[in-house]
C-alpha cells in the first residue's frame, strides 16, 4: 500500500467516514467500505500504526472457530490487549456446551462417535501400516 497515493487518500477517508459512524471489525468494514476483508484490515492496521484509530475490544468471530477480531474505533487511544488463544480443550468443550444446546444436534454426534466406536472395533484394523503391507 503507497501511502502517497490519491486512491490510497480516497480509501482512508471512507474507513474514517465508516468509523466515525460506529466501532467497527475488519469483517464490518469491507463490507461497509465495498473492498476485500484482508484490504480493508491493513488499512485498519495502517491507520493504528499512525495513531489515527484504535483497538477498542476484541470480540469472538461467530464464524467458525469463533478466533477473536479486533473492533475499531477512532482517536489515539491505548489499544486493548489482544485476549489469549484458547486451548483446543477450551475450543472443543464450547463445541459440547453449544451442541447440549441443540438436542438434536448432540444426540446426533453422541450415535456417531458411538458408531465410530464400533466399525473401529469390528474392523480389527493392523497395529501399523507396516503390518497392513504384510512387512516385517
């Protein structure tokens, strides 16, 4: 990204227009500014750098893995701390709590690990793949 350049100037001064409306995500953003998610984060990420913007929170992304995206503000401000990763223990027992939620959802899961089981036991599948070949 060339700062000097005027389609640069134009960019910036929709994302400060957008923010000045309200704090915003980078997800939020693109879509507000019309450009690409990851554009429109390095110009949020540029902009911090200057001292023009900054993080105000983090909040969970509901997509997905729910990872954790910054949400911006305007003004030269402490940004907030960016929270620790969690742990894929952390990530699959959040998994469990959402699937308790759905009944349906969780009986689903509870026949197929089940089943899983099973075929498991019944295939009686070699120790290694060196015994599968038939190899000492």
């Amino acid at each position: 990204m060339n700062p000097n350049h005027p389609l640069t100037a134009r960019r910036i001064a929709r994302i400060l227009a957008a923010l000045e409306v309200k704090a915003q995500n980078a997800h939020d953003m693109a879509a507000s500014v019309c450009m690409c998610v990851d554009r429109a984060r390095n110009y949020l990420m540029f902009l911090e750098r200057a001292g023009q913007v900054h993080v105000r929170r983090w909040e969970l992304r509901p997509a997905g893995n729910h990872y954790p995206v910054a949400v911006y503000a305007l003004g030269k401000r402490k940004s907030a701390e960016k929270p620790p990763a969690r742990t894929a223990q952390q990530k699959q027992a959040a998994c469990r709590a959402r699937l308790k939620d759905d009944k349906e959802g969780y009986e689903r899961m509870r026949q197929s690990e089940n089943m899983r089981r099973y075929v498991a036991r019944k295939a009686k599948t070699p120790a290694s793949w060196a015994s599968a070949l038939g190899l000492p």
